[in-house]
C-alpha cells in the first residue's frame, strides 16, 4: 500500500484527487491539506510515501516544498501550468498532471509511482504534458542520476541499444536510460526521422544517401525496409 497526502491551495482540486485516490487499490489517503508548511510536519513524521503537490501556492511553493524534503518521499506535481514541468524533474518529481486532471492520466501516474516504489522504473518526462512540436530547441533526457538538456540543433543520430540508448551530438555522446520509442516522442518530426529499427537521424544532418545508405559525417548508417517509405516523405517534404 502507497501511503500519500494531497496539498492544494484549492479545497476543490483535493477534492478531485481525494475521489480518484479512492479508487485506486493500492493507494492510501491519509492526509490532505491547503497548507504545505503542515504537509511538511507530516513528511518529517516519515510515514508517507507519496505527495500530490500544487506548485503554486502562497505560503510556498511547490518546487521550494520538494528542496526542503530532499527524495524523504515520491512527489507527483500538479498545476495548471506546464513551464514548471522540467523543473519539477529536475528536483526528482515522478509525474506531472495538468489540472483539470483526469482520472486516466491520473491512473497512468501513480502506475509508476507504484513501480518506482517496487524499484522497477525510473522517471522520465511524460511528454503529453510537456511542450511538443516542430518549435523544440531542446529537450531534456534522462541519464543514470540527472535529467540532462540537449540542444535539439546538435543532436546528429540516435542509436537505440539493448537496455538505453546514445545520442550522438556535434560536440559529444550522452547515454540514457530512455527508449528510442519515447524518443521518438520527444523529438519534433519531420526534423528527426527514424530510418532503422536501432537509428533516428536529424534530416538536416545527412550529408549523402545512397543505395539505402544515409551518411551522416564517417557514420553510415542502413536505411531499414519498414522505415523507407516514411523516410523518404519527410525529406521530400
């Protein structure tokens, strides 16, 4: 069982997560608050495991909340905003729900909250809640101990591996934990293509094509049979 307590500036917003934390079997409510300095008394007690956390409230914050308790417990964040989202992840937040939360995105949350708590995942950004799009200059990825931000102009070639992946850029190769999946996800198309089931390249990287072949600097790497077609429309286009 998870033990968690909700703190929201609005009794409204507890209310809603007080409802979806009922219906979660494994979760236990067993404080909520719309003061975050009582919520701090009762992460020091040590019995919780798990916070719902505004980020924006008077008496403070919800990212100076998660610097004052150090990892004592999970945190998932919740507001109205997304320019906090990355530095929520950035100070160890699991999760983060934009409001009016439903109870799916809600569910898919504590989901990995509760692998967290079994040891079996580490967190990543969900991205149906951070910017997306073609106007990326960044992203964020995540390495053994810290989220990492990558410049999406420097990024040359991804290749995927058995358990993590290397990102190739002009200046060097960072390891993550991520799957090539979610970075296909993170990375705005067409900029970046996947091209093999172990390749995504930056189209505007490539210096040559040829008889399947696509040359970025010395790498060569194999254009894939299932990938040809969709490559081939994003450099057309």
């Amino acid at each position: 069982m998870i033990r968690c307590i909700v703190v929201d500036d609005k009794p409204l917003a507890i209310d809603v997560l007080k409802h979806y934390i009922a219906k979660v079997s494994f979760l236990e409510l067993i404080y909520s608050t719309t003061n975050p300095l009582e919520a701090l008394s009762k992460v020091a007690e040590g019995n919780v495991d798990l916070i719902f956390l505004d980020i924006q409230m008077p008496e403070l914050t919800g990212l100076q909340f998660m610097k004052i308790i150090k990892g004592k417990c999970q945190v998932i964040l919740t507001t109205a905003y997304t320019e906090y989202a990355l530095e929520g992840f950035e100070n160890d937040a699991i999760d983060y729900l934009l409001k009016p939360v439903s109870f799916e995105r809600f569910y898919k949350a504590v989901e990995k909250a509760k692998l967290m708590h079994k040891g079996m995942l580490i967190p990543s950004i969900e991205t149906s809640d951070v910017k997306t799009g073609k106007d990326i200059d960044h992203i964020f990825v995540k390495t053994e101990y810290k989220l990492i931000r990558i410049a999406t102009a420097a990024i040359l070639y991804i290749e995927g591996m058995q358990n993590y992946i290397n990102i190739y850029t002009t200046t060097e190769k960072i390891t993550s934990l991520q799957t090539m999946k979610k970075m296909e996800e993170l990375l705005p198309n067409p900029q970046f293509v996947r091209v093999h089931k172990s390749f995504i390249v930056a189209v505007d990287k490539i210096d040559t094509i040829e008889r399947n072949r696509i040359a970025i600097g010395d790498k060569v790497i194999a254009l894939g049979d299932n990938y040809r077609n969709s490559f081939y429309d994003a450099i057309e286009h």
